[in-house]
C-alpha cells in the first residue's frame, strides 16, 4: 500500500499547484522586467552623464559693467521706468547648470553681461552717444532645484574684432567657479574670432555655439539654450 505522502494528489490540489507556478513565473518575468528596465535606465544615464563635456573656461574681457545697473534682473529687455524696449532681436536665452554626473545645481548665481544692438557695453570706456539706454547690459539669476535659468535679452552682435557672444560668470557664496562666453553657433565670424579659436578641444568649442532658432512660444522673437556643465561641483 504506498505511504500517504506519496498518494496521487486529487485534481484540485493538481490546478491549485500549476496556478502558483503560473502565478509564480508571471512574478519572476515581471520581476526581471523591472530590473532590466531600471538597469538600463540607470546605464543610459551613465552614459550620458559620461557624454558631458566641462564648459570651457574663457576669458572675461575687459567689459564686465565697471557700475553695475540698479535694474539687475534676468530681462534686459526692459529697464524699471522706461517705457521703450530695447532696440534687437529679442530672445529666451535658458539652460541648466549641472555637474559632470548631470546633476542639476542650485543657489548658483549665473550673470550676463554683453553689447547693445550698436555693440557697445555699459561700461564707462565704452561709454558713446550710440549706446542704447533702453538695454539692460547686465542681468543675474539663481538657479533653483532643477538648476534651471532663464534670460531675456537680445541675440549679440559683433563689434570691432569680436564675433557676436555673451560673456557668462557663475558664482556661490561669494566664490567665482566659472566664467566663460557663448557663441552664435553658424556666424561667419567665429573662424576668426581668437578667443573662439583659442578654445583646443572641438567638443568644448562645440559646447559654447549656441543655435539662436524661432521661438515657439513667441511668434517673431528667438530662443536659446546654453547648458552650462561645471567641472568641479561647488560646496553648499
């Protein structure tokens, strides 16, 4: 007489064990599906944060404001009490500021400062009847949680010797950890420009040529993007 233990097993128990098999695989596939999407999630972003490239340091010229405006703000466009904008083709100048791994930055100042639609600075050695007292010249923000900034200003222009660019400088906590410039990426002037020129690397000269496009959310206007990637993470 065979043990009880080895006893054929009734026809319930026999649907009841291929259920949990069943339901035990449907586990383990879903299981392995999460992990190798989070895998490959966790390995796209190491590739790109690996694709970075450190913003190349530049220099700041001998034009940053030598008085700085009483209107600071983030849009150059118009300055508190003037009813007239600035004379150029406006434009959304935004990006992030992020460190080497892609991770965004916050409380980093990031300042602007560049030439009007006649090139010149507000600065007292460039001052000149053709300066256009409606811009701004100069304008700082902080970046929040997302490292995100955001400008108003107008799409640079040349000047004597000088291809058309935006001087850029980050701070934090009284500390500078960057300056640099920006350039219209496609203008037949940065080939000869030598401060352009002087940049070694193809892919930091890259990073600093910026599209200046139609912008979508206004019509007639430009919008830019200048991601900004530091090389060493500042201290909070």
């Amino acid at each position: 007489m065979p043990d009880a233990e080895q006893a054929p097993s009734e026809p319930g128990q026999l649907l009841t064990r291929d259920s949990d098999r069943k339901r035990d695989n449907k586990r383990r596939t879903l299981l392995n599906g999460l992990l190798l999407g989070a895998l490959a999630c966790t390995t796209a972003r190491g590739a790109w944060a690996q694709s970075l490239i450190a913003t190349p340091a530049q220099t700041e010229g001998p034009f940053y404001p030598d008085k700085l405006p009483l209107d600071q703000d983030n849009d150059l466009i118009i300055i508190d009490g003037h009813k007239t904008p600035a004379a150029g083709e406006i434009t959304d100048l935004t990006g992030r500021i992020l460190d080497l791994h892609g991770n965004p930055l916050r409380g980093v100042a990031i300042e602007i400062w560049q030439v009007d639609h006649n090139g010149h600075y507000i600065h007292s050695a460039d001052a000149s009847a053709k300066n256009d007292a409606n811009f701004q010249g100069f304008g700082r923000f902080e970046t929040g949680q997302t490292g995100e900034y955001r400008f108003r200003t107008i799409k640079p222009v040349p000047y004597p010797g000088r291809t058309p660019h935006i001087h850029v400088k980050l701070r934090k906590g009284g500390r500078e950890l960057l300056t640099t410039q920006l350039y219209v990426q496609g203008h037949p002037l940065n080939e000869r420009d030598g401060v352009l020129r002087g940049i070694r690397d193809p892919r930091q000269r890259a990073a600093v040529l910026v599209p200046f496009l139609p912008s979508q959310e206004h019509p007639g206007e430009l919008a830019a993007r200048f991601d900004i990637v530091l090389r060493l993470t500042p201290e909070a």
